[in-house]
C-alpha cells in the first residue's frame, strides 16, 4: 500500500525532483478546468413527447448536492475532474442499499486514481479495475476517461504526452531563474583604486582601503576623495529580460495552456476575451462533463428515458444588457413565460395571472389563443 500512496512521492524520488502533476503550470490548468466542470449543476433530464423535461426527485437531489456522504457535488466532481485531467482515468464505486420500495443507491465512492490500475485481461477487450487489493469488474465501478489510449481504449492517457516537452522546458527555466538570483557574482560598483596589485590581492587590504573612505561617512553622505585616486562606476547587471527567461516562460505556458484547452488569459497571460471564454466553455468545460454525464448515465439508469446532464448556462459570460434583451425577446416570442424570465435574473416567481403563461408581444395573449386576435377574425369577414 505505501509504494501506491501519494506519500511514495517524497519518500522515494530523488530530492528536486517534481512529478508532472506537481509542476505550477499544469496545477494551475488543472484547477481551473475542474473548478469550472464542479460549479455546473447536474440535472437529471427525461425525454417527453415534446421535448426534454428536467426531473427533480430524491435521485437527482442526491447526485447533484450529496453524490458521496463525505462532500458535496462541489469537491466530487472536482476530484474527479483533477484525476481525469492528471491520470487520465477517474474511479467512483457506487454502493446501493435494499428498502421496501426497491434498491435505492446510498453512496458513490472516490477511489485515487493514483492507486489503481486498469488491466487488459485479454477476454474480448476486457479489464479489470484493481485498487487496494480489491478486483472490480467494469460495470461495478464508474470508469471516467480521458483521451483514450490508442491500443487499450478502456483507459485513459490525459494530456501527459502533449505537455511533457512544454513543462520540461518551464522547469529549466524556472531553475536558471532561481540560479541566477542566487548568484553571487552580480557586483552592483566597481571601485577603480590607485594602489599596487599586490595590494589589491590581499582581502585585508582591499577591506583597509576601502574603509578609509566609508567607514568615516555617515550613510547618505557623499564621499570626499582626492582627485584621480578612485574611479566608481555603477553596473548594471544582466536581468531577466536580458537572458529572454522570461519570454521562454511566457511561450511555454502558453503552449500547457493550448494542450489543456484553456485561453492563456485564463492563466495570467494577456487580457481577458468573453467569446474565446464562451468558446472555452462549449468545448474543453463541456468536453470533460460529457465524459461524465455520460458515464453516470450509464452506469447509474436502467430507464432508457433518463439521463443526466450538465447545465453550463451558468458559466456563460453575458452583459446584463445582452441578457435583459436575450431575455425581453423570448417572452415576447412565447419562448418563456414572464415568470421564467425573472428566474434567469434570479427572482422569485410572482403569483399574478398570466405570469406563467406563454404568451406574445401583442397585449401578451396566450399562444394558444393566437387565431382569436380581433383584426384576424376581422380580416376573415372582410374577406367573406
């Protein structure tokens, strides 16, 4: 168990050495892209004859606040996430209890990606799922994979391949950096002084001829010397900038940013653009959720009208001007009713008549109703 724990890092790595899923750069990817995935509600949805409904009972409260009796749906999805985008794989094992009313799912289980493996038994394609000396077939255990491997597609490879070179290069970096401001050979004065060589290679010397000119003067005070004896000139020593550090920095975390899918502002780097956010969302956010939306839905319903999914509306960046408009226009159109239009702002539905119903611009009649407007019966008696 120990040579399988994250503690095995520190024990038996060689000092200085950090694992790519300690590097800064990735950290941060990773957080964000699993901060941004856990904040999403998860739903469970029901395919009606009009369309898809969104179902609230005892099963979709549990799932989307309570999935594991430890956290909130906050840190497990967070967990899950992380380990997809570190490991490639994440692994839950859900736990289900007999009641009355039939068999009801009572917890769902995080087990470190960290610690397990998955393994080709060479059965058609078939693996196992080994954790703490535990065998788990692949339908007992919630399998999250990311970026499948090219000869065994039941496991995941993440993005190590696309940001090794990347990070390799940033530590470097980073290493010269701290090497250079460390270093002790950046004199910021040199002092050219009227004495013989052999003088000048004696430290005593060299502290006792220095001394008559400073150790007199007050801090701030200018210094008194005889013309031609001392020439002081300042350096300026190399920087950064100089050594172009930090532009390889820069180009680097660019490069992890593209692999991971997120917008190098995102990190730090250059300003802040809402449609490469948005599109940021659609794709890498949704992406990930898909991954698991899809697995739970697998996994967890035996009803084929069920599903589960993810709700990113609310990680969308929107002006609240583009949203009263978005808003406006579909009550006028009958697409919402003017109550559901106060719930995207957040406020409580008003018990009024008429609020909940879907109606259009026109005096806001029912869309039921459309055919009973005055000047379409009118129109019609002219016409007879």
């Amino acid at each position: 168990m120990l040579l399988t724990s994250p503690a095995a890092y520190d024990l038996l790595l060689p000092d200085g050495y950090t694992p790519l899923s300690r590097n800064e750069v990735v950290l941060r990817c990773v957080h964000k892209i699993a901060d941004m995935v856990s904040d999403m509600t998860i739903m469970l949805m029901r395919n009606g004859e009009y369309g898809d409904e969104r179902v609230r009972n005892e099963l979709s409260k549990k799932i989307d606040i309570y999935p594991n009796r430890l956290m909130t749906r906050k840190n497990f999805i967070y967990r899950l996430v992380a380990d997809m985008l570190t490991y490639g794989n994440a692994y839950a094992h859900p736990t289900y209890i007999v009641t009355d009313s039939g068999v009801l799912l009572d917890n769902i289980e995080l087990i470190p990606a960290c610690a397990a493996t998955a393994d080709d038994v060479g059965r058609d394609g078939d693996y196992l799922i080994r954790y703490g000396g535990r065998v788990f077939e692949p339908d007992e255990i919630l399998h999250f994979v990311l970026v499948p491997d090219e000869l065994k597609p039941f496991r995941g490879v993440g993005f190590t391949a696309q940001v090794y070179d990347a990070v390799k290069n940033i530590v470097q970096a980073g290493a010269t950096k701290r090497g250079f401001l460390r270093s002790k050979w950046k004199p910021s004065v040199v002092i050219s002084i009227n004495a013989d060589t052999e003088e000048l290679r004696d430290p005593e010397m060299r502290r006792k001829i220095l001394g008559s000119y400073t150790d007199e003067t007050e801090r701030g005070e200018p210094w008194l010397i005889p013309a031609g004896e001392l020439d002081i000139k300042t350096i300026q020593p190399l920087t950064l900038q100089d050594l172009a550090i930090q532009d390889s920095i820069t180009l680097d975390t660019r490069t992890v940013a593209a692999a991971f899918g997120i917008p190098p502002f995102l990190l730090g780097i250059g300003d802040f653009n809402k449609d490469a956010y948005n599109n940021f969302v659609a794709t890498t956010i949704m992406s990930v959720a898909q991954v698991i939306q899809q697995e739970l839905t697998k996994k967890l319903l035996y009803s084929p009208e069920l599903y589960f999914k993810f709700n990113p509306k609310s990680l969308m960046q929107y002006s609240l001007s583009e949203k009263s408009t978005y808003v406006m226009n579909m009550v006028n159109s009958g697409m919402l009713s003017r109550n559901e239009g106060r719930g995207e702002f957040d406020y409580s539905p008003v018990d009024i008549e008429g609020m909940n119903d879907y109606a259009l611009l026109e005096n806001y009649i029912k869309v039921g109703d459309i055919d009973k407007q005055k000047k379409l019966i009118q129109n019609e008696g002219e016409d007879a």
